[in-house]
C-alpha cells in the first residue's frame, strides 16, 4: 500500500448524499479536485537594449493614429491661437502685478504715516514725563520749604 499525502475516501463514501431519488448526484464525488495552475510560457531573452546615441530609433515614437480614432479628431490649437493666448494671459498678468504694486504703494504710504504720528505722539509723551517730574521735584521743594518756615 502506498502512502500518499492525499487521501481519498472508500468508494462507498465517495457519493454526493443530498439527494435520493436523483442518481446523477449519487456518482459525483463531494469535493471538487483541486484545480492545478497553467505553466507559464518560457520567455525569450529580450536581447540587448543598447543603442547608438545618435542612433534615430532614440525617441519618443509618434503614434500613427488612423481618421477615425478619437485623437486624430480632437480640437488642436494653432500657433495664432497659442500666442493670443498667451498674449492675454500676460496682459491678465501684468494687470494684477500693476494692481498688487499700487497696494503695496497705498499700504507703504500708510506705513509712514503711522510712523510719523507714532513718532510725534512718543515726542509729546517724553515731554509731558519731563515736565510732570519737573513739577514733582519744585513741588518737593515748596513743600519742604515751607514745613520748615513754620
């Protein structure tokens, strides 16, 4: 007897019991076989993929696209319409670089303005503290001139 990983049941075990009455089932067998997978195909070696520099296979290859493919159809712009584009955009652009300059010119101006007031208004802040303390150091003096009179 040999002695194989599979092991298969007695022929008596071997039948579908689902059914009875059917004799077509009492004949298949409860498992399905394994299914084995395909061989792959051998590849061939792809050669060498070496080529010339200056060799005219180098290059992206055009597609040749027939008169009835959907990309031969597509809407390609002409040059004119490339450089009226792009003549719109950098005017587009030259717009918003001239609208961005005048408010950064309007937010410089204001800069200067505050800093101006800001300077004035810590002028006046230092002279009142001088002539706050002056009055505080002749009001020390007054009064102990006149505490010791008495």
């Amino acid at each position: 007897m040999e002695d194989n990983n599979t092991t298969t049941p007695p022929n008596n075990m071997a039948t579908d019991y689902r059914s009875d009455s059917s004799t077509e089932s009492s004949t298949e067998p409860i498992h399905a076989p394994v299914p084995t997978r395909p061989r792959l195909p051998s590849r061939k070696s792809s050669g060498t993929m070496i080529v010339d520099r200056d060799s005219g296979d180098v290059g992206p290859v055009e597609p040749q696209l027939g008169p009835d493919d959907v990309r031969s159809m597509s809407p390609r712009r002409t040059s004119e319409d490339i450089e009226t584009l792009g003549k719109a955009a950098r005017e587009e652009l030259q717009r918003h670089a001239k609208a961005l300059q005048d408010s950064l010119l309007t937010l410089f101006d204001r800069i200067e303005a505050v800093r101006e007031e800001h300077d004035k208004l810590d002028n006046n802040n230092k002279f009142l503290q001088k002539y706050i303390g002056d009055l505080m150091t002749t009001s020390k003096f007054t009064t102990t001139g006149t505490k010791a009179k008495k």
